[in-house]
C-alpha cells in the first residue's frame, strides 16, 4: 500500500464492487445481448444483472455446495458464463474456468485438481466431454 495513488485505495471484494454498483446505478444497463437472427437488442439492468446471479447462487447452495467448494465452467465468452462465475463467488463458492478447447483428458484433470462438485457446460460438445470421463 502506498500512500497515495492507486495503492492509497483500500482494498475491495468483487462482491462488494458489484453490490456498491447495484446500489448506485440498479437501473443501468450492465450489458445488451442480440438474439441469433434478431436485430433487435435487449439489455438487463445492474439490478436484473444481480438478481439472476443471486438465483444461481441460490441454486449452489440448494444442490448443497458449501463455500470454498469449486465449480468448473467451460463454454465460450457469454453472458451466462459470467453470470456463473459471479454466482459462484456470491455463494461463497470458486468457480474455476476451462478452456473449450480442453480434450476429455485435461478436463478430467482440471475437475479432479481442482475437487470441482459442479460442472456447468454451455452445450452438448462441452458435456460430452465429461460424460467419456465419467
């Protein structure tokens, strides 16, 4: 820490940044998606943002993930990929990410190194991956 500049700054958790933007700017637009063959835009606002991490959260919880326990996700850049790893980390659990271009090999390896109780695969080539593993 330094006395001034960037490191005068007291340190903050993601959670705590996206809560303190959640509170001050809840009906912004946080990102807009395009639907494939849609040319038209929709948006969520930080709060809708928040919400939906909050129910995935919710539904680590209800599987019966405790915090610090880790969840694997592979799929390509997404809204829903961010949303889970924010989820996880709202429910106090590590979301670890996996490359898409992982062979069944190394997302084995992954799932076992890192103890994941949770894999989340953003489609049918993702999970089969896992399945030859299993």
């Amino acid at each position: 820490m330094t006395s001034s500049g960037i490191g005068a700054f007291t340190p903050k958790t993601i959670v705590e940044v996206f809560q303190n933007t959640v509170k001050h700017v809840p009906d912004s637009p946080v990102y807009y998606t395009k639907a494939i063959g849609s040319s038209d835009y929709t948006f969520k606002t930080w709060a809708q943002y928040y919400a939906d991490c909050r129910k995935f959260a919710k539904s680590l919880i209800a599987l019966g993930l405790a915090p610090f326990h880790v969840i694997n996700i592979i799929g390509f850049n997404s809204i829903e990929w961010v949303t889970a790893c924010i989820g996880a980390i709202l429910g106090g659990c590590i979301p670890a990410g996996v490359y898409t271009t992982s062979n069944p090999e190394a997302c084995h390896f992954i799932a076992d190194h890192s103890e994941a109780h949770v894999v989340l695969c953003d489609g049918v080539a993702q999970l089969e991956k896992y399945v030859a593993i299993a």
